[in-house]
C-alpha cells in the first residue's frame, strides 16, 4: 500500500525494453544520435509546433530551472504558488541557475487566481530600478495538490503575463496527468493557452529518468544548448535518455499510464470520502489530499499504509485533530493494493 | 517642503570639512589609511567590541547585501519582512552577492513577530535537502516604516534565529535614530541583543555616501574582504570613507543628528494627526506613514510639499479615498519648512 | 572502425542487466535505496576509505564541477592544465558551479609538472586581496592526452598543493584505465597520493551514465548534498544510477574493461607507429595521440576509420604536412575493427 | 619620492570645490541629478556620441566588471592580456559580475598582438557547445605597463573581434594619459577604433573615486542600470558622484593633469636610463617599468623612496641581478621630489 510518491515505483517494462534496444553499437553522443532527431519530430508532432526546440535532460529540476533562466534575467522574479516545486522543493535551484533571479508568491492556493496574480505583478516595478524586475511567470500542470487547470484557466493567467510581456513557464512534471483530465490536444494546453515553454515530464510517470524541454519559440534554443552544457546536464551517452522518451510516447503509453494512475486516484478519493476524509484540493490527477483524523493515520499506517502527512504529526494530544495527507497513486499501482487499503480504511475509519 | 528621503539631503558641513581635510598629499589605498586604522578602534570601542571587524563601503546595499552574503550560504534563505529593503529595493542584490540565496517573507508588518518567525522558521527544512535551508535573519532597525523595536524585542527574535544556529543581520541604514529613540548603547542594540553583524549605515544622516560593516565575530573577517574587492567595493582612495565616518563619530554628530530628525519627524507627527490624518506605523524614528483623503495630498502636493504615496495615485475616482504617505525628514530639513508645511496644512485639510 | 570517443560505444551488457534487475517495485527515492547503501560500502572498501562520502551523479561534467565547488570558494582559482577537460571541455560550469572561480593554467604539457606547478601557485597571491585566491588544484588521471600519472608523480603534484593547505581533485574519467596501468590500489591513487576528492568515472567505459565522487574527508558531505540538489543532480529514481555502478564493480568489471580497452590502445600505437606515426604522447590508457601526413588522414578517412583530428583540417596545401589525431579504444571496440584499421593503414601509409 | 600608485594621491583640490559646491540642499537621488543630467550631455559631446549611455560608478573594478558582464554571456570567455587588471587584481570580478565568465589569455606582452588574438579565438569554440563561447575582448589603454597603444593598433585588435560580432571593452583607468599621449579625440581612440564600451577612469587621475561607463550602443542603457543597482554600484547621494567627474572635465582639468603626470614619467624614465636602468616597457603614460640591480633597488629604498618591485624581491644572493620595477607619477608627485629622485640615483647607481 505504497503512496507515497510517484518518484519511487519502476519504470514501464516498455521503456526498460527500449533502453535496452537502444544499447547496440556506437551512437553519436551528446544528442546527435539517430533517436533524438526522430524523436524531436515526435514531440514537434504532438505540440502541433514544427518549429519548437525540443530537449532532453534527466531530472524535472533541471528542466524547470535551466527553462526558467532560459526566459528570465537575474534582475527580475518569478511569479508562483507558495508551494510551487520551483519554490519549495529545489533547494534554490532556480536562484542558482538564473544567477539570482528572486521568486515572488502568489498567495492564495495551490492554483493560482489571476485576479491575485495582476494585483501583485502590477505593483512588481513599482519602484523602477530599485525593485526586482518582472520575470516569468510559472505555472504547475497538474498542481502541486493534483488539480488541473482548465485550458480557460491557463489562458486566463498567461494573459495577465502577457499583457506585461512576460514568459509563460509550465512545470508539467505530471503534464501526462493533466492532459488525460482534460482531454485536450497537447498544443491546447500549452501554446495555445499562452505558454512559451514546458517541462514535458516523464519520470513520474514510467521512466527512469527523463523530461523534455519544449520551448515554442526557437529563438532560445542555442541559449538552452549552452546553459545545459554548462549546468551539466548535457548526456554524452544521450540516447538511453532519448529511448526512454520514445518509448514513453509510443502507442500513446504516456497517456494510458496516466490515465490508469488518475483512475486509481478517483477510486482512491471515493475510498476515502466514504470513511469520512475531507478532501483539500481537487483529485484532478493521480494524487489525493485529505483530511483525516490523527487517529485514523495512526491506525493506517500501522497498517502498513504509506503516505506523507501535509501538515502535522502522528504526535500530538488530540486523536480526532485533522491531519492533511498526500496519497499519491503512480503508474504502477496494483488494483490489489488499493483493495487492500479499502479493507484498511473500512477497519480504522468511521463513515463521516 | 522636502519630506520625500533622507537620501537627497547634503552632507553635513562638518563631514564636508573632514573629507577636505583628507585630501592631503599620499595615503595608503584600500583602506590601510591611519585614518581607518584610527577609526577601527573608535568603532569598536562605542561597540564595545573590541575583536569586531570593521569595514566600510559606499552604499547601504553593499553592507547588507555583503554582510548577508558572508552569514549565509546559497542554498539557504533569509528570513525577513515583506517590507525590508533588501527585499524590495535592492533589485536582488542579496540573491546576486550570495550566489542565489532565498528570501523567506515573515508575513505580519513592517515589524517583525516573533511568533511568526518561529513558526516559519519550524517548517523551513521539512523536506530535508529539497527545502531551501535555513539561513540568517536579517532585522532593520529603525524598520522601513520608521518604528523602532526596543532591545527585548530584538532578544526575542535573535533568540529564534539561536535556537536554530542561525546567525542575525541588522540592517541599520537609520541606525542612529534608533539608537537616539531607545537611548541604549550600541552594543546593547546589537551584540547584546543577539546581533551578529551590522550594517551601520551614516548616508541617511548626513554622510555623502559611507557605510560601516561590522562583525562582532571577526571569524568572518578575511572572507568579508575578499567578497568586498570581488565585489568592486573596496576603495583604492579609502580615506574619503573613512574620514567621513570619523567626522560622523566625532562629538557625537552622528546621534545629535538623528535626534534632531527624530525631532521633526515626531512634529510632523503631531501636525498631520492634527489635521486628521490616522497614523499607520509609530513614528518612532525620522519617518512619519500617514493616510490622508486622497483631496488633501493633491492640494498638499500642489502647495509644494514633497514626499511620496505609498498606496494609491492622485488619480482617482473618490477625493475622500485614504492614502497612505511617506514624510520623511532628514537632518538637514530647516525647521521654517515644517512651519511652511504646517501652515499648509492648516489650509488644506480638516481637522479629524 | 570508430575511435572517436569513448562517449559514444554501448553500456556493457552485465550493467543493462542490472538495470533492468533494479526495475522491480517500489524503491526509496533520492539515493535512499537499498542499493546505493551496499554501495558506500562497497566504494569505501574499494578505496579502503571507510568514513569517505559517496555520492552518484550522471555526468562526468557534474562530477567534476560540484566536487570542485565544494572543495574551493568563488573568489579562487583552480590550478589545471591548459587542456584540461574543465577548462576547455565544460563550457564555464566549474566557474557557474562555484559562483565565479577563476581557472589558471599550468602551462607546460598534458601531464603537469611539479615545478611549474609551485612556481605558479607561489606567486598567486602577490596582491593579497586583489588576486584571486589559490584554490583547489585538479589532476586528471588519466590525462586528457592518454598519459598516466604514476603514484610518485601524483605525490609530488599533491604535495605541491599541500605546502599551501590547497585541496587536490582528481578528474578520474578514466580511472579505471589509469589504475589497471599503475597495478596499485585506488587507495595508492588516490588519498594516499594526496588526493582529497576524486570524480570515479564510469560513463566511458561501460556504463549508461553514472560517476560516483567521493571525498575521502566526510566533512564536506552535507554541502554536496546541498550543491548536488540544488544543480539538479539529484536523480530521483536514483537506484539506476546505484545499480550500474554496482555492476561496474561487481567481479571487477570495471578493471577487466579498461584493461581491454588498454591493450587495444597498445595494439593500436603499434600499429601507427610501425606505419609511420609519431606519437605525441605516451599511450599509456586507452588514447593514442599520433602525428600522420594529412593526405594519410584524407585516406584512412576515406577508408571508413572514424577519428578526430586534434589539430589542423584534412583541407590544406601540403598533403605531406604531419597532423596530431586522437584515437580511441573504447571498451566495446571489436578487434576485428583493429585487424580492418591495420590492413587499412597498411594500404595507405608508408612506413617510416 | 612617491611612486608606488597612482591610487594613493589626493584629489584635484578642484574636485574637492566642486564636491563642496555641490553639497547645498536637497538632489534628486540615484543619478537624477541636474548634475548628471548636464555631465551626460558633456561627455556624450566630447565622445561625439549623442546617444550613448553614460552612467558612473565609484571603483574601476565596478567600471570594467559591470561593462564587461553587460556586453557577454555567462558561458563565453573574456578575451585579455596575462597582466591585465581584470585577470590578476580584480578578485574574480569580472566572473562575479557575470555570472561565471571565463578569462582567456592572450599571451605575449602587457600590449596584445592581432595575430595571438586572432589565432586564439579563431580556435576557441572548436568543440562546440562543449567549449567556452567568444566572448568581449578587454583591452586596457593605457596599458598596465604604461603603454598606449596607436588608434591603428585598437583597430586592427577590434576588427578581429569584429570579425566574430564580439564587442570590444576598453579598461581606460589611465584613459586621459593615454589620450594626451596620442593627442588624438576621445572619439578617435574608442568607438572610432572599433570599442564598444570603455571605463573612463578618473580616479587615478586626480579624483576621490568616480569613473564613468560609456556604452557607444544605447541598447545596453537599462541592463546596465539593473546590473549596476543589483551589484549594489548606484549611489543614492549621486551629486557627489557627478561633482567630480565634472570637475574633472571642466577646462580639460583632466587632460592637464594627465599631461602633467606623463611628463613627469617621461622625465622619471630619463633619468633611470641614464642611471643604467633597462626600460621593460615603453613609458608612454605615467609609469615607467625599468630593470636596476638588487643593491641600486635597495639603496634607493633605504634612501626613501617609494615603489613597488614588479619581480623578485630585495632578499637574494646576487646584488648584481637585475629586477623589475614599476614607478608611477601621479599628478600630485612635486617636481622637487623628481628631483630629490635624481640626486638620489645620483648618489647610489653607477651609470650604464
């Protein structure tokens, strides 16, 4: 009964094959291989976007911070949720990357309101030189609690940014996630919707290793080149990372793995509603966050249930305090197991 | 009617005559100026402090930024208020001289709380080397709204950083009119109330453009003077600085200064509640926040006073609209201007 | 009849098997898996280092850049040799890693000389805080050019370095080559030769992408960590960067394959040199360094041998002019491709 | 006998009248000035560049640092001479400033040669994406060994760089010595001659500490700002900034000073030569670098006078060995101290 993240499972039996095809003979290093200029096409294909610049590194971190720097200066901010992965979760990874570009929060939730977000962009430069300057704005799809904006959504706040000229940045480190949700074309919830560049994840989601790059504008392609060679990021033996993706899109695997670990999540939301969880955020995608009582994740994980309190500790003198939690269903969820944690739930909880 | 900073004032004529008196045939560079090495020991004698190191640079940026910089680390973040100068109007310059450290906002006001920060603080590591680490807590004193926290109330936000290890920066751009508010020593204001390192800031109060740093720990001290000449901040024709800063220390210039701006901006107080203004920080130190209707800063500003709103613009649909305002008053403001603005007040506005 | 790279050839099959013996169930994240800790030990035992820190990264370029980060400071420079693969081969990611550092060459050869080494570094710091600081010193072992260091040579480097407190980097890319030359221990190569931190390279000689860096002091590990993630170095599904060097070491692999990949180089230098060749470097590794007529290179190359040219271009005036090539012997090299090269060379060149 | 720097002379004590000048009332802060506002349009004449951005500074390092970072990219190496200041007497500034910028030697002499320059940078990017990129070329006029070089030898380096679209700094520290040296315009010897960005220096030259950067292209106006206030280089008491550069040029102060402390260095060099002194370097400027015995060196300190030795040092073997040495005029040197100089070497030095 494994939720505790989506970062831990293994990678699909296809990709692992592909991996494993690709490893014949000698292949051009550094992105030159025969796999990435066919892959290149794919992706070109599938965001409806024959000019964009596509690349490969091997951790979402790098792909967001090395996008961000690519459409920012170190003079300005970046525009995100409070607890964006840019900001909470990377160790200042996009500080280090940009040379020291500042992140200003959008207060408010784990999806951002546009409303909130030109109130605070407007007053951003208030102070001419003096202020931080304003820099990209950064949007996670699905969100950090699993709910997925609307195309609507993401057009509403890409306008706000462009109507200051701003860069648009998608985390899609469960992009997968969100396109199944809602059902749309790849290029209607990125471009089309405002965004300039994307980080195309998949490691989450049935690869080893691997997230793509995309920015719609090609003009920052040669920029990216150098900034990845520099950050490191830059694989000489390119194609393990090339037949990941390939694979990944083969067949639409991508969308159907997706599709199964959102379908394990609503199941899971269900489950847990019924033994009297509040739900905190939308289940969009294939994460829950829920409220249960303190008690109630005591006896779960006794059970052998593992997942991550959002707030709070099994310690503490009231059993009935509500404690968030993070139920994450990856891929490789096996149906028995979210069985098994329904039997659990139906042992510990009380029906609401 | 000049209340708009403190930084467009003159010298004072006594530092002017000091800088003239420096300019006198050869002088070590960089700071190995007699000047400085006299100064060193005034500074750390009024600190009561005799290891400190003592350094000095131009501008009230470079000692914060520098100081904050040798404190901390680039993975860490800082913790301060939404409102701090090194948060607002440094154009990321704390970011730019650590490497791409993090500011962490201690949401509340313009004066820190120490509940608050403890509890920020709590939650900064949860997540282990994903999260930003926890790094210096930088405290400006008298605060950007001109209040001014008593020495209990620095020990008991320097004594959350110390529970963490984490070391306490003051930026003291007003210093001087802190210290006259309180009426504390030097050292009772900072080492003795868990400060660590000061910027000492004299530009606001009368210098032409100089600023101490000083670290009652010199363990920092070879570091700070490498940082400062990568930085450019290190003068080959030091004895301008340093002169400064001796005719600032000299009869006690520096306090009587500050108590005269405190003086005026204590009756400036008085003359805007008068006429029906509602205060919106304490005036404890030069600088007086205020909201007036948005009719009487027009006629204030047409009559010829200068300062600046710090909410709202003239432009607007409702004359009774309250706007917040900035007066400040620096130690060269004659008082015949306070009586000129007075007097327009008179003529403006309605008594509350 | 490639020798171009050593990036280019495929992972050896026993560490794709280990790879995919990995992709079973869940498993801790962020190198908290089960493998990486049979690791540690196995790489401290390895270097008979047993408090050593351990860490994986995936490039050769990430290893290098965030052990010199760690072991030196921005306002340094870092000794190496003009041909040194971070000074010309990472476009600046040892300067953006550290924030700035300089890289000073010690001029001379590929392999560095002790005396020009000192006579270097004494004189760095002639200006005090104008000049640069001397930092680490980092040693490529083997050389860029296919040299090898043997333990005495190292020592009298390191000791060099260690006259001035400075911390010594070895750039191991092709430990395993060097190590199988000299017939000693990794501990005689390393830590007791002086050196305190050491890239183990792995990507080009068999594996997918993976070096571990190990510092031989544990104090430094924690701010690896800190570096690692925050250059997005950290693999989240880290157990497939564990379980290939797992591999690599298991049953000495690592040392069979270099030790292949050697005598093909020594096969190979033979063969140039009894077709004429002048090598231009002891062909100690797995690199032949050779000067050949151009119109020998416009032969071979058209011949089918794949190789690159180290200096001047196949076009040119004089066919007889003698140009430096590189050629490399990588682990996969077929010797059937080294009977076809030498029957080529033999319908192409004279002896000498 | 005070020729150890140029850095540690006073200020013009017409600089100082007009700081005192300057010192009247309330300026609009951070170089809004009426100060700066005719100064621009006085230096934009005297370049014959009426759109160029003129901004100022207070260190030269600050000057070229933050020029050099504005022209280049983080990934691109800075093309200069061995002994230029920013390579050895800027602490890492210019990598600071930029973000990790590489510095490439152009070896030879303090005077770089078109055909080195050429012969480097056609070979810098050979590999790629893997190599540092070409980047600004620095040049300094006057050189640091007190050259000038003729317009026609900056044009024939500029047009190299020209020739890869790289732009063109000029470190002029000393830029009114070499100016008077040419008798040539300031438009002449800078954009002219191909430069794209210069440090007007003044600071060596007779003021307390300001400089001013000149960027030819307007297009570089608003980085420079954000670069300039995040390095913490934008004073708030601008006026004294402006004061002095005005001064300077003020009825070619600055072009009489220059001349004057040539001449004296012209007079210098005479009189070191005819005590048997080996000129190193053309002394074209207000240095003069100039070969003596160890025991001439060390009688003629004994004797009182004040420079620095630029090779070995007064402890040796050998009386006899010759050692180099650098003895600056500044503008302030009295001429009886030339004198007392020449009566000096009289006394210890046996003619050639």
């Amino acid at each position: 009964m494994f939720f505790a993240s989506d970062n831990a499972g293994p990678a699909h039996p296809s990709v692992i094959d592909a991996v494993v095809a690709a490893n014949t003979g000698y292949a051009a290093a550094y992105g030159s291989d025969p796999h990435m200029e066919t892959l290149r096409t794919r992706l070109r294909t599938l965001f409806e976007a024959p000019d964009a610049a596509v690349y490969l590194v091997a951790t979402g971190t790098a792909a967001n911070a090395l996008a961000l720097a690519t459409l920012g200066q170190p003079w300005q901010t970046i525009f995100c949720t409070p607890v964006a992965h840019i900001f909470e979760d990377e160790c200042n990874a996009p500080e280090f990357f940009s040379g020291g570009t500042k992140l200003t929060q959008i207060a408010g939730s784990d999806k951002m309101d546009p409303a909130t977000l030109a109130a605070v962009v407007a007053t951003q430069e208030m102070r001419g030189v003096h202020s931080p300057q304003r820099g990209p704005l950064s949007l996670t799809q699905a969100t950090e609690k699993g709910q997925v904006y609307t195309c609507d959504e993401l057009a509403a706040l890409t306008s706000v940014a462009r109507a200051h000229d701003l860069p648009v940045h998608m985390d899609g480190a469960r992009f997968a996630n969100a396109l199944v949700k809602l059902g749309c074309s790849a290029a209607e919830m990125t471009w089309k919707a405002g965004i300039d560049a994307v980080s195309f994840g998949g490691t989450k989601n049935g690869l080893m290793g691997a997230e793509a790059v995309i920015f719609f504008d090609p003009a920052h392609a040669w920029e990216f080149e150098l900034r990845r060679k520099r950050a490191a990021h830059l694989f000489s033996k390119h194609r393990y990372l090339s037949a990941q993706i390939a694979a990944y899109l083969e067949n639409d695997l991508w969308l159907r793995l997706a599709a199964d670990a959102n379908a394990r999540a609503t199941r899971l939301a269900a489950l847990l509603q019924r033994a009297g969880a509040r739900l905190t955020a939308a289940p969009d995608a294939n994460m829950v966050f829920a409220e249960l009582p303190r008690a109630t994740h005591a006896a779960l994980k006794s059970g052998g249930a593992q997942y991550h309190l959002w707030s709070g500790t099994l310690e503490g003198d009231d059993p009935a305090a509500p404690l968030e939690a993070r139920f994450v269903c990856d891929w490789s969820l096996p149906d028995a197991e979210l069985a098994r944690f329904a039997a659990l739930l139906d042992t510990v909880a009380q029906p609401a």
